[in-house]
C-alpha cells in the first residue's frame, strides 16, 4: 500500500470536532438557514488507496489554534491534480462547491491551510507558511512583497529552508524559505481592481489594461484585516503584530460626496482574496514538517505558486478571526441602524466573470457615444430584519454619452440572494451571473454585525464556465474611520442611516 498518496479528503474531516462545527457554520447555516444549493458530492475518502490511485492532493481551508475562524474558500486550477472534488485528473477546473472554514486560527493570519493527504497512516494538512503582511506600512504601491516564504520551482520544500534568526513561533517553524512574493493588496486612489485576465473574457475593450489589476506572478492577493501591519515580520512573537490604524485597507465602503461608493476605509473583522499554490503532482512526502497549527498533531509546509503559471491554484477566501459568531440580535440591529434594513457595501476579488457593459439607458448607437470603465468590482448587499432575507450584487460603474451628456450607470454582474440564520450569523443561497447559476455563501461579523463577508461561486466547475468571487463589506451606519482629525458634515458624511443611499 503507498502510504504517501493524497486522497479525496473534506475539509471538516480534520477532526470529528470540526466536522461537527460545520454543521452550524457558514456554509449551511444551521436549521433556520436553508441549505446552499447542492452541486454532486465527490465520495468519502476511502480508508486505505486503491493500488495503482494517482497521487496528488485534495483542497481543504483555513488556519490554526486560537477559535475558530469562520468563513469559505474555492479553488480554481491552472493544469493541475489538485482533487477538488472531481478526483486526480489534470484540468483548469474549479471547486464543486465552496468549503466551509472552521479550523482554529491564530491572531497573527500568518498560515493558510490549503491541502490534506495521508502520510505514514495519518492524515495531515499542508498549509503555506510566513503569509505575515508584518512590515506592510505604505498603502501607495499596491503591493507588498511576502519575505523568506516557499516558491520553490516544483512546489516540493522537504529540502528547503534555512534557520529563523529569532526563531520559531506558535506557526512558525525553525526554518523559513528562502524565497520572497509580491502580493497585491489595496492601493489609495485606485478604482479599478478588476484583473487584466477578465478583461479578456469580456466582449469589449473595457479600458485602458494599465489601469486593470496585473496579478501576473503574484503570490496573493488580499484586501482587509491584517493585511497593513506595522513590525517586523521575521520576529517570532504575535505581539510584534500591529494593526496600522491609520491606513485603509479596503475600497468602496464608503460614500464620496457625489453620493457613490468609491471611499476606502477599514475591515478590522473580514480579510478576504486570494492566495496561489502550488500542489500538483505534490505528495505529503515532498513537503517537510510543519507545527500542528491544524487539529492533530501532523502538518507539512507547502509551496505558494505564481498566479498564471500552470501546474498552480488559486484560492479565493474570507475570513474573520473574530474567535466565534454571535447571535443576531435582531430588534439590537434596527434599533442600532435606525432601520429594518441593513445595507453592506464593499469590494470583491473576482475571476471568470464577463464585464461588459450594455447601456441600461442612453443613446448608444448616437454620432460620438463613448463609454469608460470608472470603478470596480463594487458588492451591495441587504438584510432584511423583518424575515431575514439577504439579497445583493456585484457591479462595476461606468460613465458614458455623448456631447455633454455623460451620465455613470452601474453595470450588474452577479445578483444573489439568501436567509441570515440569527443564531449565527451565517447565510447561505443561491447567486447568478448572466443566466448563469450559482452559490452564495457569507457571514455577518462583529457585535452589531457590522462586517459582512461573503463568497459567490458558479455551479459548473468546467475550467471554461467557472465564476466566482469573494468579498468583504462594511455596514451603512458603522462608523467610518478618519485618517485625520477635524469636523465632518453630519448629514450624510457618515452614513447616518441605512437608508441613506
């Protein structure tokens, strides 16, 4: 029997703990939620490998030791065996069905949990080390460059790595690689984040492609909590982490004076993106020890990937280390918001959707029409208080006419809809991007539940037809933050009430 070979493995099979936790978790919502549409379930995996199985590795998500951390992930291969739940065969595919998270988490963010497979009779799973956005302290660039990680060329580390000058910590092991990645993260000023790879699946030139997202070679990319950190990312102590209070962290949360969401501000609850890998054709075996940051006591340390290249995947998440959920105090929430409905706006990290945009109303066909991607990829998002019912978008915004007459229209791309379970704070649906159907999984965060974070998802995993995005989103009526002091008009500056618009 090969005692090496990854196996078809669930998320919540870590422990019998964490599959327990998932059934009230963020991905069914327990029983006043309604189930997420159901795509075909892969088979368990069996006790022992079938002689002659093909080795690679099963997708799994998530982080180590203090609470849980609630939230969802999807994955979509570039040429690779990663078994998302169609088994080991090499394709560009997606996930069956997002993941629910519920392993234990560490404050520091450090560690993202990407695989499980067998090793020596006992599952173990393999996480991506020193994803630490410590030293990040300049929101400028867009960019923020990961130090001493693993990308290796062909994804293996069981002979990589040299010693911690501080050494290890709670997630940290003895040895650190010796590689460095770019990460992208929010950039102040920017209002287009969408990828220059969608700009090609769309039928028109959305615009200029330097003004796109170039994730090209990237490692991540990640918006939201923890993601601008003041220290140094090499010490081994999570005390050396800390929040820099006084940088955005995240686009679109806010209004401008023109009365749209295009403001930045902070999610101190919700951190979301995406993150690459590099696992194909990888058994257990070519990755060496980790520390048990999952349950158990068996990890490995895998290889990030660069975003594009074959033979990687991309995992798009959100997350919160909030530690537990709260129950939704329903009559709290509209006393809070002054309102029966709350309104969430925020920003997603998208890949396989079609941008184009067809004028709702206008002249286009007028002598000297134009049109002009001005931001994206906007989410809003409702919960109704009286029956709980959640519902939402995606879109982008566009300017365009002719001759003085340019008007900025927004542009839908992914509706969704579902039911907040109160007991809580999960929610779970259905979604849809341009006839095309889909999941919709999310979390409401914080003791007014007052970040929202959420994940949409195609139900074909076939590598041409696949969709998905993921998304963090602050409530209208949560105070926004200020990066200088001074006086501010209060009659919608902040966002007074949930009806403001």
């Amino acid at each position: 029997m090969n005692k090496n070979t990854f196996v078809k493995f669930s998320l919540t099979l870590v422990s019998a703990a964490v599959l327990a936790a998932c059934g009230s978790s963020g991905g069914n919502g327990g029983s006043q939620a309604p189930q997420a549409p159901q795509a075909p379930q892969a088979p368990q995996a069996p006790q022992a490998p079938q002689t002659g199985a093909t080795e690679g590795v099963t997708t799994v998500t998530n982080d180590s030791l203090d609470g849980k951390s609630y939230g969802h992930k999807s994955v979509k291969k570039r040429v690779s065996n990663l078994n998302v739940g169609q088994g080991k065969e090499v394709s560009s595919n997606s996930s069956n069905v997002p993941t629910a998270m519920t392993i234990p988490l560490d404050p520091s963010l450090d560690t993202i949990v990407i695989a499980t497979g067998n090793f020596q009779d006992s599952q173990q799973g393999a996480y991506l080390e020193d994803f630490d956005f410590r030293g990040n302290t300049d929101n400028t660039t867009g960019e923020h460059t990961l130090q001493h990680i693993h990308v290796t060329a062909d994804g293996s580390t069981v002979n990589a790595g040299v010693a911690r000058a501080d050494g290890r910590s709670r997630t940290k092991t003895d040895l650190q690689g010796t590689e460095t990645g770019k990460a992208l993260v929010f950039q102040q000023d920017r209002l287009n984040y969408i990828s220059t790879e969608e700009r090609e699946l769309s039928n028109e030139q959305l615009t200029d492609p330097r003004g796109l997202r170039d994730r090209t070679d990237s490692v991540a990319e990640v918006y939201g909590n923890r993601t601008f950190l003041a220290g140094n990312s090499a010490e081994a102590q999570a005390a050396q982490i800390v929040a820099n209070e006084n940088l955005s962290n995240a686009p679109f949360l806010y209004k401008d004076q023109n009365g749209e969401y295009t403001v930045a501000g902070r999610l101190n609850l919700v951190q979301y993106g995406r993150v690459t890998s590099k696992l194909h054709e990888r058994k257990m075996d070519d990755f060496r020890e980790g520390l048990p940051v999952v349950d158990g006591d068996k990890t490995r340390i895998a290889s990030f990937g660069l975003y594009g290249q074959d033979a990687t995947e991309d995992h798009y998440f959100y997350r919160s280390n909030t530690g537990s959920r709260n129950p939704v105090d329903v009559a709290a929430l509209q006393a809070h918001y002054r309102s029966g409905v709350v309104q969430y706006n925020g920003h997603a990290v998208t890949y396989g959707l079609d941008h184009s945009f067809k004028a709702k109303s206008g002249l286009p066909n007028a002598i000297g029409y134009q049109k002009e991607l001005v931001s994206g990829t906007h989410v809003q998002a409702n919960i109704d208080l009286a029956d709980n019912k959640v519902t939402g978008k995606l879109y982008d915004v566009w300017s365009h006419g002719a001759y003085g007459s340019v008007a900025t229209e927004q542009n839908d791309l992914v509706s969704f809809n579902g039911r907040l379970n109160v007991a809580n704070g999960a929610i779970a649906g259905t979604s849809n991007h341009k006839g095309a159907e889909g999941t919709f999984n999310a979390n409401v965060f914080g003791t007014n539940a007052q970040e929202l974070g959420g994940a949409v998802k195609s139900k074909s995993h076939l590598a041409n037809e696949s969709w998905g995005a993921v998304f963090g989103a602050v409530a209208v009526g949560a105070p926004q933050p200020r990066d200088v002091d001074g006086l501010t008009d209060s009659t919608d500056g902040n966002n007074a009430t949930a009806n403001s618009r």
